[in-house]
C-alpha cells in the first residue's frame, strides 16, 4: 500500500498535468465544476466530494423483486438490495479509499449505497488517480458545505422567544394546529402513535421538554439492553453511560447513533447551540406540550432528528432515515437553484425514488423566495421533485416520486404569504438553455418540460400549503419561539401525515399524497395551482379519508383438529366496515361450501382483534374451512382455506347429551377406536328400560344418534353405551333431564 502512495505521488505531477489537459477537453469523469475546484485547490486541502458508479441498480426491477412484500418487510428488503449491490461494485474503490485514509489523504468515507456512491473527503491527488485509474467509477462531482442559513427555510432570522408556561400568549394549542383541524383528530383517538418520523434539518435540541418523550431511542445501540438509550441521570437528560462504547453496535456505518446523527459535524449529538431550527420542525411534528404549548401537529408519533448540511449528506441523511425504518421523512432544509455549484437535481430525484421505492413518505420545504428567482426556479430542492400521486389538473403527467413539496400560508389570515415561492417547477435538459448547469439530466427526469417546450405547464408546484408564518414552536432550552415560513409549514404536513399512518399504517407514499391533495380547502386559482398547490391541508378531513381507506385485513387464520373438534383461529390487523365473518366448512366429497357460524366483527379499528370459533361433533374427514368476511354494505370477500383431519378416535368415549336438559329430543354422541357391536339403552330412574337407540355393529369413529322423548313424562334419565369389539368391552352411563 505504502508503494502505492509513493508511486501515487512520483505520479502526483503528472497526473494533475494530465487531469488539467482533460478539465479543456472535458472528458474526464471529474465533473467540470469539481475540476474548477481542484486547479484552485491546495495539495493538501481535503475536498468534499461524491464518486458515483456507472452501474446503478434498476428501480423498476427493485419493485418488481419487493412489491409483494408488506410494507415495512418491502422497506427493509429495498434496504439489503442496494446496500449488497453497491458493496459488491464498489470493492476495489472502497479499499482504495480505506488505504488512502490510512496516509491521511481521505479524511471520511460514507457509503452512499442508495445510488452505488461513495462520499468522501479527499486531497486532489487521490480525486485524480481515483477518475483515472477506476474504470467503474461514471462522476466524481463536488459537495461543498453551505451556511447553515442559506439551507433553512423560515423568513425570519431571529424566531421571537415565548418563556415557558405563558399565560396567554401564545394560547395551547398553537394557531397552526387550529387552523388544520389537527384536535379533531386527535379527539379521534389518533395522534401519531406508532409512526417515526425522520427530521433532516440543522440540529435538534433533543432534551426541550417537550421533545425529550418522542424523541427516537436507536435499540441497535442499546448495548446494555435496558431498553433505552436515553437516561436521566438525576439532574439531565444524557446518552445512556451504560451504552456509550465506541462501537457500532448495529453495524449501520454510525458509532453509538443512539438518537440520530449530525452528518455536518460526523458525531452522535444533533445538538446545535447557533440555531434553533431544527429545534423548532421537530416541536411542530411532535412535540407534546410538557411546558404549556401544545405545539406539535402528531404529539404522539416519534423524531429522528438528523443534520445534514451539503447535498450528499442530505441523501446520506435519507438513507439512514430509510434504513432505521423511518414511515416519513420531513426537511425544512432546501437547496436553492442560485447556489454554486447548482443543486443536483437529477441525484436528489433518484434519492426520492428510492424514498418511494422503501414506501417512505417526503414532505420538504420549497424555499421563501416568492418569485425572486424566477419561475420555473424558485421552488428549491428536493421540494421540486414530482410527488407520489398525480394531480388531475397536471394534464402533462410525468412519472412519480416521494415528495411532496410545501407552500407557506399566514396561520391568522389563511393567505399565502409572498414569500411563499411561486411555482411551477421544471424537469427537462437545463443544459439546452443553461450551459453552465453542471449536471446532465437522464431521459427519464425530462417528463416535466417548461422552458423546452413552449407553452407546457412545467411541474405544478407545491403540492399543497399548510401554516407557517404566525406559527409557534419549540426553541432551544425549554420554551417556545414564533416560527415562519416553508419551513414552519411543511412539519405540518409531516405531522398531518403522521396522523394519518397513525391511523392506518398501510398507506402507501401514492395515498397520503392523495388524501392531502384531495381533502384541502380550495385556495387560490380554481383545482390545483403554482401558489397553494392543491390547497390548505386540513388534518381531520384527511384523517377521515384514511381510516375509510382502511381494509379488513386478515394477518393469520389456523385450523386444528381436537378428537371430534375443529378450532380455528384468526386476526386481523386492521378492520373497515367489518360486519363480520361467515365461517364456511366442505369436506373433499361435498358439492359445495357451507355456512356453520358466523362470528360478529368489529366494524372499523385499526387494532389487531383475535377471533376464534369451533366447529364441534364432527365425524371422520378431512376439512376445509373459508372465511367469508362481510362488509356492512354486503361487500364480501372470501379468505383463502385452511385444513384440518379428524381422524380415528383414542379411545372409547360417551359425551355428555346435548342439548341438556331438552325438551323432547337431544343427541348423544360417542366415539369408538374399533369396530364394535354398539348398544344404548335409555333407563328411567327406578331402573326401567325406557328407549333402546342403537344395537347394530359399527365403524370406528365420531357416532351421534338422536333420542326423541315425545312420550316420556319429565325427569331424569339414564343413558347407557356398550360397546364389544377386539379389545373387549366399553360401558359407560349417563344422566340427562327432560323437561316439558
Ligand atoms: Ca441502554
Ligand atoms: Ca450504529
Ligand atoms: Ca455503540
Ligand atoms: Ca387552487
């Protein structure tokens, strides 16, 4: 290795002389911002960057191999595809790198395995010898670091700070969450349980009061299995002693990620002392409330806060939300079309796709630059990506990815602010009308044409609007600040989906951005349009359209064989109109299915509700048994079958009759291993032969005969078995009371 460096930097002259030949002709696989950088760059200057493989993972086939799969099982299966393939391509890179870093020439690696990318820290000698000599590698492209400030979406700088327990102002809960509707659901009984949010944005102050509940304790680092990975210790809120080791203990690539991470700063503690932001989108997805101010749309749901700054730790972001399992992903943070180098579009939507390939819901800012930048720009990064479902008013429609992209209306006037930028967004060749523009866009991504293709409608945009400015939300310590623009208003929407995926956690990415398109109040120009997107979300009407999406859906349904019984048992995990579930029977020789109960559902929940029901007195066969679940409104659907044997009795056996007492005739039943000569006789109390029922040889098995006591008076009676076969012979009595 060591030779490979000295060779490396014999070389080093050489190659830059070569690379700078290139940089003209534009052929090398540097992209043509990144070789700017790198003439400017001082030999030993660490360059932030991202190697992306020529070969990239079809998400066409990743469907097709995980679409049968339900949907968390699908999310984690996504995950192991492509983190397996791009371990398999980038081998050779991956060590070179490993080795580099051990001369100090790469200062951090992260695996970027959602688009078979690696990102890293690199002097220009190691970027120049990685683009020649690495055949599989298509681009290396540039990932500078941003201020903060310009990445956050609020419209004001300094968020005006409420103590702790105001008496008035603010009034609990905040006017945003009056505005959406969002108490109704929660008097529903849904408030986010259940559902992880991941938050990327600047920092988190984790321990504020009203987050410290919900925020997300990473088990897989819980190295002294208690349980959490958060503690108090008497005094503060601190990651648990007994779990802070130095180890990755769950293998993700992150060192003791107990509750996130701050990809800015490479550490475990997304704590950011300068800003209050991130503090602030989290408190409006979840925070509860502790210290007076009910601020948080989905008080129940829980946080995974992150902080990522440039764009390729913005999609490592993504992919660590992803892969620990997050059902949503929320950002205020955007990246604007003025920023140098330009954002890259084409990488932040093939990001998304695979959001939606996982089932994970999007939902990000869209920048508070009203029309500043001019339309079809101002709505920033990933915000401009399509959304999961396609309007009916975007008449040219393109293909689909995960976010929804949010627009800022004033929570006291229900207006759009002016800052709230003016849409329609474009996907289309940028390089036809900016040259300058350093990223190609694939065919693919050309399916929203604006500036192309005179008079088309680009990508409307936002997709819907939500309150932001004259918002309250948690701020770092332990009170509360005013909050503002897109970025106060898409945690809205992130909560409200919480909300909803609380209350039927089967939705797809495609249906919660259906419900919220579909249930807003109207604003603005007529249908959707460039300023409100499809309208002002309202929580409770969103949630009604979700639990009636809710499907009666059946988890398992067992069959067992008990002597002459047959005991199944199902449940289901969610329940819609279920009146409930004709259980139905037919043995290999019947014609056709038969009704023997029917077992009363629970109409709609969203809990899992067991069931049993047996099926008693049966004689020797084999069984099939269906569920037929009917809806209230007769809807049925049938199960598939289940089977159960009931097979040669054990033993000799005279069942209690039944029904008993009866009135005037009741059924005995007894079961026999072997073929035997069978008598019952039917005695009264003073010993007097009353009835003689059976005296005939029979069969082994399951025998039931019925006794119809027409003409006996009241009282009690004896019934007696014998039975003589092979092994000798069975007697057994009985009582039973008839009564008239
Ligand atoms: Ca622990
Ligand atoms: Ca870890
Ligand atoms: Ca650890
Ligand atoms: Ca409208």
């Amino acid at each position: 290795m060591k030779k490979v460096f000295t060779l490396l930097c014999l070389l080093s002259i050489v190659l830059v002389f070569t690379i700078g030949l290139k940089a003209q002709s534009g052929n090398s696989v540097i992209n043509p911002y990144l070789q700017v950088v790198l003439l400017d760059a001082a030999s030993t200057d660490m360059i932030d960057v991202y190697a992306t493989f020529k070969d990239q993972y079809s998400f066409d086939d990743l469907k097709q191999q995980t679409s049968f799969l339900p949907k968390k099982e699908r999310q984690q299966e996504v995950v192991r595809i492509l983190r397996s393939f791009a371990s398999e391509k980038q081998q050779a890179v991956r060590g070179f790198l490993e080795n580099a870093r051990q001369e100090n020439l790469v200062s951090k690696i992260d695996i970027l395995w959602a688009a078979n990318t690696i990102v890293f820290s690199a002097v220009p000698e190691v970027i120049y010898y990685l683009a020649e000599n690495y055949n599989e590698i298509a681009e290396i492209r540039f990932d500078p670091v941003f201020d903060g400030s310009l990445l956050t979406d609020p419209t004001e700088d300094v968020q005006t700070y409420y103590p702790p327990n105001p008496s008035d102002n603010p009034p609990p809960p905040q006017q945003g969450l009056i505005l959406i509707n969002a108490p109704a659901v929660w008097a529903a009984g849904d408030s986010g349980q259940g559902v992880l949010v991941g938050n990327l944005d600047d920092g988190c102050d984790w321990d504020h009061p009203d987050l410290i509940h919900n925020i997300y304790n990473n088990l897989g680092e819980d190295a002294d299995n208690d349980g959490h990975t958060l503690e108090w210790n008497g005094s503060a809120w601190v990651f648990d002693p007994g779990d802070i080791n130095g180890i990755d203990n769950d293998g993700n690539g992150y060192v003791d990620d107990f509750i996130g991470w701050d990809f800015q700063s490479g550490d475990n503690n997304v704590y950011n002392s300068s800003s209050s932001h991130g503090t602030s989108t989290s408190g409006i997805v979840c925070g509860d409330g502790t210290n007076g101010t009910q601020t948080g749309v989905a008080p129940r749901a829980k946080i995974l806060p992150l902080r990522p700054n440039g764009e390729a730790q913005y999609w490592l972001a993504q992919q660590y939300a992803v892969a620990m399992g997050v059902d949503i992903i929320t950002s205020s943070l955007s990246y604007k079309w003025y920023f140098s180098p330009q954002p890259n579009y084409p990488m932040f939507r093939q990001i998304n796709d695979f959001e939606l390939a996982a089932g994970v819901v999007h939902t990000n800012s869209t920048s508070n630059d009203g029309n500043n930048t001019g339309i079809p720009f101002n709505i920033s990064a990933p915000g401009n990506t399509p959304t999961a479902w396609i309007h009916p008013d975007q008449t040219l429609v393109g293909g689909v990815s995960s976010v929804i992209g949010v627009g800022n209306v004033v929570a006291t006037t229900d207006i759009i602010a002016s800052s709230s930028p003016w849409g329609p967004s474009t996907w289309e060749d940028l390089q036809i009308n900016h040259p300058s523009y350093p990223y190609p866009m694939p065919l693919a991504y050309q399916d929203y044409p604006y500036e192309t293709l005179p008079g088309s409608i680009g990508l409307i945009k936002p997709d819907v609007s939500a309150p932001g400015n004259g918002t309250t939300s948690t701020v770092n310590g332990t009170g509360y600040g005013s909050f503002s623009g897109t970025s106060g208003a898409t945690p809205h929407v992130g909560g409200t989906a919480a909300l909803l995926l609380s209350a039927n956690p089967n939705l797809t990415p495609a249906d919660v951005s259906m419900i919220l398109q579909t249930t807003g109040v109207e604003k603005g120009d007529p249908g959707k349009d460039n300023r409100y997107g499809a309208g002002r979300i309202d929580a409770y009407q969103a949630y009604l359209l979700a639990v009636a999406m809710i499907p009666v859906e059946l988890e398992s349904f067992t069959a067992a064989a008990n002597e002459n019984s047959v005991t199944l048992n199902w449940s289901t995990a969610t329940e819609k109109n279920n009146s409930g579930f004709s259980v139905e029977r037919k043995t290999p020789l019947d014609e056709k299915w038969i009704e023997v109960g029917f077992v009363p559902g629970f109409g709609t929940t969203t809990e899992r509700k067991s069931y049993t029901f047996t099926d008693a007195n049966l004689s020797m066969a084999s069984y099939s048994y269906r569920l037929k679940q009917i809806d209230f409104d007769g809807t049925v659907e049938y199960s598939s079958e289940v089977f159960a044997e009931v097979g040669v009795p054990k033993n000799f056996t005279l069942l209690q009759n039944y029904p008993n007492p009866f009135n005037p005739s009741t059924t005995i039943e007894f079961s026999i291993p072997q073929i035997s000569n069978v008598s019952i006789q039917v005695y009264n109390v003073i010993g007097e032969l009353v009835a003689s029922l059976v005296n005939q040889s029979l069969d082994a098995g399951y025998h039931h005969f019925n006794f119809d006591a027409g003409s006996l008076p009241s009282g009690t009676y004896v019934y007696q078995l014998k039975a003589s076969g092979q092994n000798g012979t069975f007697v057994e009595t009985n009582k039973m009371l008839l009564m008239k």
